[in-house]
C-alpha cells in the first residue's frame, strides 16, 4: 500500500510535465524495484534466513511501487512499455522458480505452503 501511494503522489508531481511520463530511463529504474522482494522470497523460501517485517516493508513498498507503475502504464496506453514490464515479470518468475528448483527447495516450500496435498 506505501508502494502504491507513493506512486501515485509521483505520478500527480509529474503528471503538468507530461513529457516526463513515460521515460524508458524511468521504466528501467522501476524495473528494478521488485528485485529486493524477490531476493528477499528466494532467500526465506529455500531456508537460507528467515526475512523480518522491516524488510518485508520495505521490499513490499517497492513492489507495490513498480506494481502501480505496470497499472498505470496500462490505464495510459503505453502498450509497449507495458509489455516490456511484462516480460521483466516473466525474468523475475523464471529466474526465482529456476533458483527454487536448483536449490531442491521446492518440496519443502510446498510441504510448509500446500500441507494438505502432501501425502506421507
């Protein structure tokens, strides 16, 4: 929700310079914003630490910031940036389910989320 607003109030700043909105230079910053809260999931989801709520704030926020930026990127038409927002989404997802699945962490992750389909 922080993450949310705080775009938004960026959005409203920049929004009587139209100009500044969309920048490539702009998208590829927010691309990089939900990389704290995927490190953040890799690191807790294979067993490597336990994540805190500081951290979760703050990664969340960012998330929630590039998430407002991908919905708002739609609301304005900018297919192709929202496009290319899409695939970053998709290099996050490979990249953590491949990480998930060298790490051999995946029955562990599935036992401790989805109790009820593992049998013993």
């Amino acid at each position: 929700m922080a993450g949310a607003i705080a775009y938004l109030a960026t959005f409203l700043t920049v929004l009587s310079s139209p100009a500044l909105l969309p920048n490539l230079s702009f998208e590829f910053v927010v691309a990089l914003l939900p990389a704290p809260a995927a490190i953040d999931w890799f690191t807790q989801a294979i067993g490597r630490r336990e994540s805190n709520n500081s951290l979760r704030i703050v990664s969340g926020a960012l998330l929630g910031f590039a998430g407002m930026d991908f919905l708002m990127l739609l609301l304005t038409q900018h297919w192709i940036l929202g496009v290319g927002a899409l695939l970053v989404v998709a290099i996050y997802l490979i990249a953590l389910m491949g990480g998930v699945h060298w790490s051999g962490a995946i029955e562990r992750i599935v036992r401790e989320h989805f109790p009820e389909t593992v049998s013993e």
